[in-house]
C-alpha cells in the first residue's frame, strides 16, 4: 500500500465520514459502540490470557504459593481492563474530535492524538509491570523509526550494525544489573539472564569468584541450561503446531532448530567464563567486569540475529540507567514522563497500524488485531478503500 502522506490525507480523508473511517461496521457513531465494546473485552480477555499463561509457566515454583495465583489473577484482570479501554473509548475519542472540528478529520486528530491519550490508560497496570510494557513500546517505535529512515533512503542497519549494537547493549546492561545487586528494590526488567551479585571476599582463602564450586563447572552448568531452555523453546514453537503428528516433527529437526539454543547457551557460557577469568586474575570480583563480559558474550547474537533484540538490549541498559538519573535527581520524579512516553508511543503505532502499515511493527498488528477481536482489520480495509477511490 501505499504511504499516506499528510497531503494525501488532508486532501482524501478531511471530509470523509467516520463511519468510513472508525467504525465501518455501523454508520451511526452511537449504534457502532455496542460491537465494539463487545469485542474489546473478548478481545482483550483473549489476548492477556495467553500473555499471562506463558508468565504463569515462566515463574514455574513461584506460583506453589496461594497469594501469587491471587495477585496474578488481579493482574490479568487489570491488563484486560486496559486492553478494553484502549480499544472501546479510542475510536469514540477519534469521533468525538472530528464532530468538535466542524466534521472534519487532521492527519494528528484521526488516531495519533485519541490513542496517545488512551495511553493514560497505562495507569490500569499495576505499577511492576507498568514499566515493562513502556519498555517494550519504545522498542517498537524505535524499531518503527528505523523502517521509517530505512525507507527515506538513509543507510540500512545491516546485521553487523545489530551485532555491535547488542554487544554494547550486553555489555552496559550486565554492568548495571551488578551495580543494582545490593539494592533492596530492583528495577523490574525482563531479560535472558540476570548476573550474580558481585562478592565481597571474607576471608583471603575464600575464592573470588561470584559463585560456589569450580568455574569449569559454573560456566558449563549455565551453557547447558540455557542450551536447554532455548532447545526446548525451539522445539515447542516446532512441535506446538504439528501435534497430531509428532514423529514428524521429529524427523524435521533441522540445524537450524540449534540456533537459539546456541545462542542462549554461549550467551550465558561467554559472560560466565569471562567474568571467572577476570576473578581469578585480579584475586577479587568488580561489578566492571561485567562490561568485557557482556561485551564478549554479545557476539552470540550471531546464531540468532535480530533487529528487535539489539534494541531492546539497549533500552533495557537505558531503564536501568534512567534509574539512577531518578535517584541523583537528574530526571525530575514529579513529572510522569515514562506514562508520557507511553502515550507518545501508542499514538504513533496505533497510528501507523493503519495509514503506514509498512513500516508498523508485526506486534502492533498482532495487539490491536486480538484486542478490538478482528474489529482493526475491519477498520484498516475501509480506510484503504477510501485512499483507493481517491488515486
Ligand atoms: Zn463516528
Ligand atoms: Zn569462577
């Protein structure tokens, strides 16, 4: 499809009808809402149930215990009380404003500007998880904003670009991951891997290593388990789908299935082994030692390259960092700015969902496909209709 530029919208969609536009499944902006809201809370109760089983399954031991089935199932419920409003009062807002405007819509009032203050929604999150979601819509939008420049003629990011950018990333994330390693209250982050705190040494016989027992078997112990983990994931993603036939699943295993695991494997055997070495040269453990390690161990991205992962390398470094901006007071704590970014950040996917759906994001798709339950699709098909007609 083609992109629509501002002129473009300006002159096609200024004086279309929102029923066109926002709600293609019933002319009247009133009668529209029923369906919708409909659809957003199955939607919605849909989508987080299968974000929230997959969290369930992670924490696996965790939730032995009553009170984390309890907390979990309050977290779900607000999750899908934010999926819901999202969905239901965005495209209301997006009328709202055009009926204001004398029936007209602007390029910024059609979806940037009613989905960005549906970003206020955020604070339906509990305030732990909040801040991973904001995390990974910055990912997006800077993974957005490099389909943008990429198609504006401005050089690529090729794969070696992506190597250096997650090994700098590594590299300053383990480095700050070990300097939070005392704090009581961490900095809610989701990451492959969370390094060991660094030791302080009691006695001058004790090793000075971050860890019990030899360091050939530390560091094999972690490549084996995080080989497994990204084997097994590798596997399901492979199995999950041809259940019915699983010896052909099987007999399908290709190299290629080694990929992650390798990647997770020598990610976690690299960091280890560098930092042992480290230890066991200087005679004492350093939070610095985690910045070669992280460095080194970022070269595994090679088994398993993604834009999306060196991104998120980097702006997890950077959350870990703004941490500590908060704490010396450089970032003023009065002002929300991480739920302003927020808003910032779904106006401007939500927006590109559908009037830049080249350049938007496959999750961005995926999220307001299952939260309006197929109602986006709907939207976006209208909508090209309309541009279609017009050139
Ligand atoms: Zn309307
Ligand atoms: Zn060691």
């Amino acid at each position: 499809m083609v992109v629509v530029s501002k002129q473009l919208f300006d002159a096609v969609c200024r004086d279309a009808h929102c029923s066109l536009m926002t709600h293609p499944w019933n002319e009247s902006c009133i009668k529209a809402c029923p369906g919708l809201y409909k659809d957003a809370v199955i939607g919605s109760a849909k989508f987080y149930s299968i974000i929230y089983l997959a969290q369930i399954l992670m924490r696996g031991k965790k939730m032995m215990k009553k009170e984390q089935w309890i907390k979990m199932g309050e977290y779900y419920v607000r999750s899908t009380m934010l999926g819901f409003m999202v969905t239901s009062v965005g495209p209301n807002i997006s009328c709202l404003i055009r009926k204001m405007l004398g029936d007209q819509f602007y390029s910024s009032t059609y979806l940037f500007i009613p989905f960005a203050v549906c970003g206020l929604f955020i604070y339906l999150e509990p305030p732990s998880r909040r801040g991973l979601v904001i995390n990974l819509f910055c990912n997006l939008l800077i993974e957005y904003y490099i389909k943008v420049l990429e198609r504006a003629g401005y050089p690529t990011v090729t794969r070696t670009h992506q190597t250096l950018m997650f090994m700098l990333g590594s590299s300053l994330l383990f480095y700050l991951m070990r300097l939070e390693g005392d704090k009581k209250e961490r900095t809610p982050l989701f990451w492959l891997f969370t390094p060991e705190k660094v030791k302080r040494k009691t006695t001058e016989s004790e090793s000075p290593c971050p860890h019990k027992g030899k360091c050939e078997k530390y560091v094999a112990k972690g490549f084996a388990t995080y080989f497994g983990v990204g084997l097994g994931i590798s596997l399901a993603r492979l199995i999950i789908p041809k259940i019915s036939t699983p010896i052909k699943a099987i007999s399908s295993i290709r190299s290629k299935h080694f990929k992650l695991a390798m990647f997770f494997g020598s990610y976690i055997g690299i960091y280890r082994a560098v930092v042992c070495y480290l230890c066991r040269k200087q005679g004492f453990d350093s939070a610095l030692y985690a910045l070669p390690a992280g460095y080194a161990a970022g070269i595994s991205f090679l088994f398993n390259p993604s834009l999306g992962l060196s991104i998120a390398s980097l702006t997890a470094a950077f959350k870990l960092y703004s941490t500590i901006l908060y704490e010396k007071k450089i970032l003023p704590s009065n002002i929300p700015l991480p739920e302003l970014l927020y808003c910032f950040c779904q106006g401007t996917l939500f927006n590109a969902r559908i009037v830049d759906p080249d350049a938007c994001p496959s999750y961005v798709f995926n999220l307001m496909k299952s939260c309006s339950n197929g109602r986006s699709e709907h939207v976006f098909k209208s909508f090209s209709e309309v541009i279609r007609h017009a050139i």
